[in-house]
C-alpha cells in the first residue's frame, strides 16, 4: 500500500514538471520586452494670449482660427496694439502673453532680451505708404513725387501714430526725414513735421536724430495711439492722409502712395542710407532700418507650450501663406536668434 501511495506522488510530481515546463521559454524563443511607461507630451489647449502689433490684426485672426481649429482645446485670444507699448506691458507692468509678435523685431532684443526673453524669430516684411481716398483733398493730384508738397499745404488734415507707442508712428517721421536727401530739399521735415507739432531735429556728421518724446500735434497734423485707429479717421474724413504700412492699407482698400524704395523702409539695399536717421522716443533711440517683424514666447508666459505652437504655425507653410495673402510678404525662412527652441530649428535660419 505504502508503495503504491508512493508511485501516485511520483507521477503527480512528474505531471507537475511537465506543466510546469510548458510555460516556460524554449530555446530560441523570446519573452515580450517591457516597455516603460512614457509621460505624453502636454496637450496643447487653454487660453493662448497673443499680444500683437495691430498690423498684424486681420492675419492673425485668420491665423486664429487655423490654430483653434488644430488645437480643438484652445482659445486665442488677440490683444492688439502699439509694438513698443504691448512690450511694456510685459517688461513693466509683467502683464503675461504666451506670444509677443511686434512690427519692429529690434524691441526684442533691445528691450525684452534677457530678463524676459531669450529668443525670437523674424517672420515677415513691410513698407511705409501715405494712405488717402478719393475725398481727400488734392486725391487727383498727389503722387510720388509731390507728397510732401501737399502734406505742407494748410487745407490738409493728416496724421501718423504716436512715435512713443507705435513702430509705424517712429517710422513715419523717418520717412520724411529720409526724404530731404532722396528729393534734394532740406526743408521738408521743416515744413511738414516741425510746423505742425513740437517734434524737432538735428544733424551731428551726417546722422540726423528725431526729437520725439513731446511730440505735441498742432496745425494740420494728428497723432493717435495706434496706426490702425487712422483707418477709421480716414473712411471718416476726419482726415485726408495718413502714414500706414502698405498690408494696413491694402487689406483697407485704401488708396496709397508707394514710395520710393530709398525712403519706404523696405528695402535691405538701402539700409545704410536709413541707418543715417534716428528718433528718440520714450522706447529708446531707434534706428531706421529696413521694416521686419519678430515674434518670441515670453518667459512670462501662462501657456507656453500653446504659445510655442502658435509661432509654430506663424512661421511655417500655413502662416507664410496667411501673410502673402494679407499683403505682408513673409520671411522665409524665418530668422532664428538666441536660445531657439528645438521645435522651431528646423522651420527657421540662425544668424
């Protein structure tokens, strides 16, 4: 009895080791790796707070709903302005954007740069016109080569930005400055600029410096916070011209006067001319050069990996198509500086 209860402990014990053997690995066979837990890169969504130049209104509205419509999550919202004063905001008042997207890339640099950003990227172009309808005073008659003549005349109402809070309000005194040499006339800002306002100018070895920071409209001339506030005044006939950017007045219907590339601030060519002008605002002293945009994701900012994405789109094929179509020819590719995030390497040129 004793040996049969021994032979059934056996058997049980050698199924046992057959069972067992075939769950295990033969030879040749491989077991499934592991593999570790990744973290998902963050979703992109949330309020996006772009705080923008207001030239670059109607692109990045169409930009807007190009990111929206990508990012199903997100809610961009435009806060548009003066360049020099939305950068304020963030580097006085440390008001928080997740973009910072200005008409003048050199406020980047000069004034956010490094405290509160550590790169940017240079996206798009742009040239100074003089805006009019066909109501304005002497709309049949100004061209190129007589603009000046009738901004000078005392039935005409005109107007450019304020020099202290908008790139397109420094730039517009520049133009006349520039002007003096290109026609041969060292009395047009004379005339035009220092007759109707407190801005003044002097010359030290062929640099001539603009007196800005009171600028104090009188006579003929206007000065509004906002290029894009002009618009209004002109549709209105509040006034006969007004200083724009060329996309400002092409997506207005407005009708303009296209300048001289010597003078209009778009032309790399003739940068050495316009560097001989200067403006002293209470931004700082600028330097005409030729008109580029910049934009950056502030180190302030509440949603940075939205804002990272949105200056994604800027600056690749759907945003460079956006500022064709709105009249503001892109830079392409775009420009790199400072500390570029890797997700923008590939779609931009270091200097």
């Amino acid at each position: 009895m004793k040996t049969i209860k021994m032979v059934m402990i056996a058997a049980l014990l050698v199924c046992a080791a057959v069972f067992l053997c075939g769950c295990t690995t033969t030879p040749g066979e491989t077991t499934p790796a592991t593999t570790p837990a990744t973290t998902a890169p963050a979703a992109i969504s949330g309020v996006v707070t772009i705080f923008n130049a207001g030239s670059l209104t109607a692109p990045f509205e169409d930009l807007e709903k190009q990111f929206e419509a990508k990012y199903p999550g997100t809610d961009v919202q435009l806060v548009a302005g003066g360049s020099t004063k939305i950068v304020k905001d963030i580097v006085e008042l440390d008001k928080s954007a997740d973009v910072l997207a200005s008409a003048d890339y050199t406020l980047i640099p000069d004034l956010m740069m490094p405290d509160d950003a550590d790169w940017y990227v240079t996206f798009a172009k742009n040239q100074m016109v003089l805006c009019y309808t066909d109501d304005s005073k002497y709309a049949g008659e100004v061209n190129a080569d007589n603009w000046y003549e009738i901004l000078g005349r005392s039935d005409v109402a005109w107007a450019f930005s304020d020099p202290n809070l908008d790139p397109c309000g420094y730039r517009s005194p520049m133009v006349i400055q520039l002007a003096e040499a290109h026609y041969g006339d060292d009395q047009i800002f004379e005339k035009v600029v220092m007759a109707n306002s407190n801005i003044s100018v002097t010359e030290d070895n062929g640099v001539f410096t603009i007196h800005a920071k009171s600028p104090e409209p009188k006579g003929t001339l206007q000065i509004r916070p906002k290029s894009v506030e002009l618009v209004q005044m002109l549709e209105s006939g509040g006034i006969d011209y007004a200083w724009e950017y060329r996309s400002v007045a092409a997506q207005n219907n407005l009708k303009f006067i296209e300048l001289p590339e010597a003078i209009d601030l778009s032309s790399v060519t003739y940068a050495d001319d316009y560097a001989t002008v200067q403006i002293d605002t209470e931004g700082g002293m600028m330097t005409a050069d030729p008109i580029v945009y910049g934009a950056t994701v502030p180190k302030n900012a509440g949603n940075p990996d939205a804002g990272l994405a949105f200056v994604k789109l800027l600056i690749g094929a759907e945003g460079q198509a956006v500022m064709d179509g709105q009249g503001q020819p892109p830079v392409v590719p775009a420009g790199g500086f400072g500390n570029v995030p890797a997700a923008l390497k590939s779609l931009t040129a270091s200097s």
